[in-house]
C-alpha cells in the first residue's frame, strides 16, 4: 500500500486535490480526511465576530475584543515573523 498526503478543497459536492495527484485515470483510492481549521485571516467579518461571541474565561480579550483589534493584533504578529501563516 502507498499512502500519499495533499490538501483538497470541497467544492459543489466534489473533493479537489489542490496539488497534481501522479495516479493512473480511474485508480481506486481509500481516503480518510481531516476538516481544517481556517487560519485568523482567512476568516470573514462575520466569522471573526461570531468567534469573539464564543471566546470565553481567561482567553477572552487576549487578542482584543473586536473585530479591527484581533485584525490589528494579527498583522502585528505576521509582521514580526519572517514568514506570513
């Protein structure tokens, strides 16, 4: 058995590997998958807020308590690293 990684996309009710898949046409494959979290800037206003709803105890706050603070927040870190996420 040869066991391969990729990411994919779910789209319109289809798996998309987003990178070249070097398979003969029609292999049978197994796939088992994981549901990957989107990254803080990949959220959307509305997916920022409803997060900021959620966050709770001691966390809340951490990154600020709006969408423009936690976007501020963001920029600085990937900012301060050599390499964006």
């Amino acid at each position: 058995m040869i066991k391969k990684k990729t990411k994919a996309a779910y789209r319109n009710g289809v798996i998309e590997p987003l990178d070249k898949i070097d398979l003969p046409e029609g292999q049978a494959l197994e796939i088992e998958f994981r549901v990957l979290l989107k990254t803080p800037h990949e959220l959307s206003r509305e997916e920022k807020g409803d997060l900021i709803q959620k966050m709770s105890g001691s966390m809340k706050g951490t990154w600020g308590n709006t969408v423009e603070e936690i976007d501020a927040y963001i920029e600085s870190e990937r900012q301060s690293w050599d390499r964006e996420f």
